[in-house]
C-alpha cells in the first residue's frame, strides 16, 4: 500500500475539517453505509482517511484513493 504524501493529507484536512458534513456515493467496504448516507467528519487522519461518525450510528473511516463521498455542508 502506498501511503498518501503529507500534502495530499493537509489538503484533505482543509477540505474536510471537523464537522463537515459528507454523504456516501460510493465505499468498497461490505459494511459500508448505504448510498446517499450522511455522517459528520470526526477527522482526517495521517493515513488520509476521514473519520467520519453517521448517522446510521456507524463510524467506518472513507479510504482515500478508495471510497468516494461528496461534501453536502462544509463547518466553515
């Protein structure tokens, strides 16, 4: 696994800060919420995944490079 570079993190951190809220479109993950789920970004960690708590009371992690979400209301 090639991990991310420290740009494309702080990037994902701007992107999506704390509070965020994101809706699935797509996770490679049997788990994964159903498309179309929306959660709140807990935070972006140093491997790029973005923690994220939904509202299916799940928490699985995006993968970057993986999954796909799309941001529906930014924290700012």
């Amino acid at each position: 696994m090639k991990f991310p570079s420290r740009e494309i993190v702080e990037r994902l951190r701007r992107e999506f800060p704390k509070g965020t809220v994101v809706e699935v479109v797509h996770m490679n993950d049997e788990h994964a919420p159903p498309p179309g789920t929306l959660g709140t970004v807990m935070h972006v960690d140093d491997i790029a995944t973005i923690h994220v708590r939904w509202q299916n009371g799940s928490s699985l992690g995006l993968a970057f490079g993986e999954d796909v979400c799309r941001i529906v209301k930014n924290s700012k």
